[in-house]
C-alpha cells in the first residue's frame, strides 16, 4: 500500500497568491561533507534546506520536469493519473 502524496498547496489559504521570490543557491562544507544550501526567500518568509548530491540532482529533475509540464501561459498542466487523480 502507497502512501498518499500531500497537496502542494493549500487550496484553502486566502493568502495563496503569486509574489516575488527569489531562489539561492550555494555550496557549503559541513561536518557530513558538502551540502547544497538552497534557499527560497519572499517578502514573508526564508526557508533554507541543505541537501546532498544524490537530493539535489533528484529536485534538480523534478523542478526541470513540473517546468517542463508548463503552458506557455504559466499555468501547470495537470495531468492525471491511473487512479483518476491529478498528479
């Protein structure tokens, strides 16, 4: 039996809206060896996460496959899946 993947987002969050961001990125020696600091940071909040190798080339190809399932407009286009739902 699978576990089921949360939402993304919040659908219910009146605050959920488009808002500057910006990405960062860099590399740093901890003491389990070199991490990539990846950083999101918006008017409201900053959030760091530091990964290894093997989890940044796995975000690395699930960013370049969500932008790659874009419309030209902006919008993900939703796809869905064999158990009917989108994903």
């Amino acid at each position: 039996m699978t576990t089921p993947q949360p939402q993304p987002f919040d659908a219910a969050n009146d605050l959920l809206a488009e808002t500057p961001a910006q990405l960062l990125t860099a590399l740093i020696e901890t003491p389990a060896g070199q991490r990539l600091a990846l950083t999101v940071r918006t008017a409201s909040t900053t959030l760091t996460v530091l990964l290894g190798a093997a989890d940044a080339k796995a975000w690395a190809a699930t960013l370049a496959q969500a932008a790659g399932a874009m419309s030209s407009s902006g919008l993900i286009v939703a796809t869905v899946n064999g158990n009917g739902k989108a994903g």
